[in-house]
C-alpha cells in the first residue's frame, strides 16, 4: 500500500489504475481509524479492484467552538490498519494542500441539514461536502463508502450526489459497536474511564425505544419520551436531541411509517456523541 501527500500523486496513480480498466472504491475518513472504519474499508475491498482511503481532519466541517484542534490523529496507526484491511492507497494530504489560500468555493445544503446535528452544527454539513466534492473529483471513484453512524450524513451525500450529479455509487454500512453496545467512534476516546461506563446508556436508550416500535407504538413522542426517560437515567449525560425523522429528507415526523431514523445525540461530560436506528414500518 502507497502512502501519498499530495494531489498530484493521487491523480497519476489513479490514472494509471483508469487505463487498466479497474474499478474504484473510496472510503473517506478523519483519521483515528476504528473497527467501523475498517468494516468500511473491507466493503470497498470486496467490491473494487482498488481502494483508496483519504485520512484528513477536514478543518472546514468544525465550527469555531468544535473539537478541531484536539481532534485525535495517528497516522502511524492509521497506516497499518488501511492496509491490514487490504487498500491500495492512502491519502493523506496536509490542509494547505485542500485548501490553498483564497479558496472561496463552498457547497451549500438544504432540507436535510434542517434538523438533528444540521441545526447545531451550522456550517458542519456544508463542510463535508465541500470536501467531499474535492476528494470526489480527485479520486474519482466508481463506489464511496460511508457509515450508518453518521445517518445524517448519509443522507445529505446521497442526496448531494443527486443533485450535482457525480457518478458515483454511495454504499451505506451498519454501525459497528463495542461489546457493551456503544457505537465506536474517533471521539470515544475523549471519554474518561468513568464516562465510558456511562456512554453505554446511548445504545440502551435506543434498544428501549425499538422495542416499543417493535411492540406496535407509532406515535413518535411516544418513543421520544421513552428514549429520553432512559437517558435521563443517567447523571452524566446530557441529552442534545432525540428525534424520529424520515431517513429520506430527515424531517421530524409524528407517526412511525415507512423508513425511520430514530437518531439521539448526547453529551457525556463534555463529549457529544451521537447514535441511531433505522427501523422500516409498513402497517
Ligand atoms: O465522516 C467523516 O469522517 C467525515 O465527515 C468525512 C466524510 C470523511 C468528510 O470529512
């Protein structure tokens, strides 16, 4: 596996691989590889002659009280998992190198970044797909990859792929998670070993809420206020959003019909973390 820096590289061997007639795969991260990452990772192996990953804390994503500085970062580690997992190339560009100065071309975004963290987080989303269309145009990959961790996200690259018509597969991968049921993430290892502990009451607030989806409940507030009673269980959490929302345009819904987000996002100490499912329901 090649580890390369710049632009310019990316493009040649990419070119080359082009040439050949191979296909491409793309898993975009920030880096602080995980399980999930590499669940990602495999996905594209499986399904591509090559696979690319790009490792790149995107400073445009974070607003100005966001974690950017302290955001974690090894690419030593990152390395040996990306290739452990079997991809071809690593991109690791420094941000001068995405961002030269005088870069004022940014992406706007709409209706799905209304609600859940597109209205806490104001100029994240708008960030992710800025750098994503630059990635995709570097990249140029057939397939991309992205976690169902973050739903949201999901949704608005599938639909921002729509909408500027980049020829490109999205492929959405199950949330990969701790024995105890948390969903792994880059920013789990803020927790301090006590709220750890206390992070579990995420994943276990959402299993209570599915049950009560699975046992007939289809009003939304319903499930909203079980969901929160749950998490309230807990002293150090604090809770930034519980929402049901349609997985299509992520908007907030009254009655659980068709394919639903469930989607929760809560501080434990001073760490945001975030977790969902998506159940479908056709009664
Ligand atoms: O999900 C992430 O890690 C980031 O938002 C992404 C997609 C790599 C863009 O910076």
């Amino acid at each position: 596996m090649k580890v390369v820096h710049t632009i310019k590289e990316v493009r040649e061997i990419v070119k080359e691989w082009k040439k050949e007639g191979l296909s491409i795969g793309f898993v975009p991260t920030m880096g602080y590889l995980h399980e999930g990452h590499k669940s990602l990772i495999l996905k594209s192996v499986s399904q591509n002659d090559r696979t690319v990953v790009s490792d790149f804390v995107n400073p445009t994503q974070f607003g100005p009280t966001e974690d950017l500085a302290r955001y974690p970062r090894d690419l030593e580690r990152d390395s040996k998992l990306v290739e452990s997992a079997g991809a071809d190339l690593l991109f690791n560009p420094e941000p001068s190198e995405m961002y030269p100065p005088h870069t004022t071309t940014t992406v706007n975004t709409t209706e799905v970044t209304e609600h859940l963290c597109g209205a806490r987080r104001p100029v994240h989303f708008g960030g992710v797909c800025q750098v994503l269309t630059k990635l995709f145009n570097i990249v140029t990959p057939n397939r991309a990859y992205f976690g169902q961790k973050d739903a949201q996200q999901l949704a608005v690259v599938k639909r921002f792929v729509r909408d500027l018509n980049f020829d490109i597969e999205i492929i959405g991968c199950p949330i990969i998670r701790e024995d105890d049921g948390l969903a792994k993430s880059s920013r789990n290892t803020y927790l301090s070993p006590e709220e750890r502990k206390a992070a579990v009451i995420l994943s276990k607030s959402l299993k209570a809420g599915k049950a009560l989806i699975e046992a007939g409940e289809r009003s939304s507030k319903k499930v909203i206020d079980e969901i929160t009673k749950v998490l309230n269980t807990e002293p150090l959490a604090r809770i930034d959003y519980v929402s049901v929302v349609d997985n299509v345009n992520i908007q907030p819904i009254d009655t659980i019909k068709g394919e639903v987000l469930v989607a929760i996002a809560v501080y434990i100490g001073t760490t945001r973390e975030i977790d969902n499912f998506i159940i479908e329901v056709n009664d």
